[in-house]
C-alpha cells in the first residue's frame, strides 16, 4: 500500500443511503490525504458528512482541510429548490479545517453554506495544497461555475462538475460562461492521457484515463471555439 490514500465515495450508495435524494443525484465525494501521516482532504464533502467524517476516521485518517470544486449546494451543502444537502456547515461542526476555494468562488460559497470568511483559505489557479507530504495542484477550470477547480494529485484528476466520463458541466445556470468551459475542456484535455479522470457524478461511470475520456466524449471532441458556440447554441 503506498503512502497515498486516494478514496471516491458516491454519495447514496458508499455513504448516506438513508439520505432523500442522494441516490437521484449520484454525486462523488473524494477522501485524498497521506497515510504516513494520518491527515485527509474531503473534496466536496456534501449529502451526509458525518459518515464521511467516520469513513475516513475507520480508516485511521483525520479530515485537515475541504476542497470545494464549485459552490453548488450538492457538492458542499445548502439549500436548493426548498430542499436542505447537509454539507460544509456540518464539517465545521464535527471537524473543523481550513475550506480551500477559488478566489470567484468564496461568495458563492459562503452565501450557499453560511461559513464566514475565516473559514475560508481563497487560490489561484496553480495554487499547491498539501495533505502530509501529497502535494494536490489547484486548476482554474470556469464554465460551470466562475471560480470551478479541478485538483490534481499524482496521476488523478478530481473534475468536480467540470468533465464527467459522458459530457460536461451545465453551462446554462447562473454563473455558467459556456465560451470558459470550452477553454476549461481544452486546458484538461491536454493533460496527459494516462491522467485518471475522476469526476463530480456518475454520469457514465465513476473513473476513466483521460486518452479514453477524449476517445468517447463528444465534448472533448468538438475542435475550435466557433464550432462550440454552433453546437451550444450560443
Ligand atoms: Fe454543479
């Protein structure tokens, strides 16, 4: 076993099976953290976070920080369409850390889960946060949200909602910039083919290389900014 603890968990079935919705919405939480040292990061800790908190406690990891790869309450909490996801205001709670987010993603954030500003730790694209001794880079991938990341650790890809194995990230919602996203899925389909995707839900599966992800997404197919804009309708 090697000194990365690398964990996906998809929310209704891994964890928070009794939760109303969870399944529908098939959401991954990620657990990414140093097993020599003990320490994890949640990424978009969201549906029922005490059992996520208890998942990676079973597996003697302790949660030192959240990654959040956009401000949707599904990935983080809040409430939406009168119906509350618990989230980060509960991580506080039962274990509280720094919330690593996007500089344009700290409003939403804070307006969606009630965290005030200290709770947050706010990056740029290429920023370094480290679990341990595990490096994670920060990727600015805006389309679906403004300030949307992804986070890169060895060879995985944590894509929040910016690419799934089938499709992308909604671009029709407030905040949403479909000309952002078409760049977005260039700057990741230029990472290198062997990079393991590992995506936001499981939409087409739950993890895929990024050659295979190019070879069957028609999203990563579409070749220039004019011809996106024809197919988006924009
Ligand atoms: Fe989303």
């Amino acid at each position: 076993m090697g000194q990365l603890y690398f964990r996906q968990l998809l929310a209704g079935r891994d964890f928070a099976q009794a939760t109303p919705y969870a399944a529908q919405m098939q959401n991954f939480v990620y657990l990414v953290g140093d097993r020599e040292t003990g320490e994890a990061l949640v990424v978009d800790p969201a549906w029922a976070v005490r059992e996520i908190v208890a998942v990676a406690e079973a597996d003697g990891m302790r949660i030192a920080g959240a990654l959040c790869t956009h401000y949707h309450a599904d990935h983080i909490g809040g409430t939406v369409f009168g119906i509350h996801i618990d989230g980060l205001s509960t991580l506080m709670e039962v274990a509280p850390c720094p919330v690593h987010v996007h500089r344009l993603e700290a409003d939403g954030v804070r307006q969606v889960t009630g965290l005030s500003t200290t709770d947050l730790v706010i990056h740029d694209s290429g920023d370094v946060v480290q679990v341990g001794d595990i490096p994670i880079e920060l990727l600015h991938t805006p389309g679906h949200t403004p300030g949307s990341l992804c986070f890169r650790c060895g060879a995985s890809l944590v894509a929040g909602d910016t690419l799934f194995l089938q499709g992308c990230g909604r671009v029709d919602l407030p905040g949403a910039n479909p000309d952002d996203m078409f760049r977005s899925l260039q700057k990741l389909r230029s990472l290198p083919p062997e990079t393991v995707l590992y995506p936001g839900h499981d939409y087409g599966g739950p993890h895929a290389e990024l050659r295979d992800v190019a070879a069957h997404n028609d999203y990563l197919k579409i070749p220039d900014l004019a011809t996106w804009r024809r197919l988006m309708g924009t």
